[in-house]
C-alpha cells in the first residue's frame, strides 16, 4: 500500500507518456505515476489533490464541487447549499462526521485552504468554479474581482 497522493484523472496520461518514453507538454497538469509504482524510485509526491464534482439528476440543480485533499486534512466548497463549506481534519476524524468549517479556532487553517483552491482554480483555468468560491478572510482580491476578470 501506498499513501502517496495521486489523482488518477490527472496523472494517467503523464503516466503513459512516460511508459512510452514520450516527452510530456509543458502544460500537463498531472504526474507520472511510474515512480511510484516501481519501487525505490519514487520522487516527493505532490502537496495535495484536488477532486472536481458535479451533481446530475433532476434535483442536483447544477451543484459543483470541489475537495482539496492533502494527507491531514479535506476541504469541500460546494457551489451552494446548507453545507456548502467543510473542513475536516482527517487524522482525527476519519469517518468525516466532525465538520470543522463553523469553529473560529479554525479561520486561518480554512483561509489557507481557500487561498490553495483559489490558486489551483486561477492555475489550472478551472474558471466554471473559481467564480463560487469563497475568499479568505483576509484576501486582498475582493469576490467582485472575479466576475469583473474574463476568464
């Protein structure tokens, strides 16, 4: 077993390339995986993974999502609802059942999760969501900066 963050969306395709001893565009967002599935070759794994989700059906109402994962903990912003924002810290909860998003104690943890969504939605130009996300407390981009900037 190995506890490596990976996004197999993302990193299928570095995985190949690499495999096949085909040099990767610049502009690929994922990671070879190849390190890791040989053994004793592995280079530093990535910081965090990011999960992209969208709700279909009758009542999902277009709701979106996105989860930033590192090894501790879990950040979940959905587009909208009653739990649109939650922070779970996964060593001591991981059933996911304590959401920490409504506790002052954790406003700065949270506002550093939000600044890392909000850059890896500026970076990867994940402009369908970047538009419902939430600011950190203490950001010096205002949420109308977002919708003002074509994207």
């Amino acid at each position: 077993m190995n506890d490596k963050l990976i996004s197999t969306g993302l990193d299928l395709y570095p995985t190949i390339l690499d495999y096949a001893n085909i040099p990767r565009p610049k502009d690929l967002l994922g990671e070879s995986l190849k390190p890791v599935l040989e053994v004793g070759k592995e280079k530093n794994a990535r910081e965090f993974v990011v999960v992209e989700t969208k709700f279909e059906g009758k009542h999902a109402h277009g709701t979106m999502g996105r989860a930033l994962i590192d090894k501790k903990y879990k950040y979940i912003l959905y587009s909208w609802g009653k739990n649109r924002e939650q922070f779970l810290d996964l060593e001591s909860n991981p059933f996911e059942m304590d959401n920490l998003a409504g506790l002052k104690s954790q406003t700065s943890k949270i506002d550093e999760y939000r600044q890392k969504l909000l850059n890896w939605c500026q970076d990867t130009g994940d402009t369908k969501f970047l538009r419902k996300l939430m600011l950190p407390t203490k950001s010096m981009m205002s949420s109308s900066e977002l919708f003002i900037t074509s994207y």
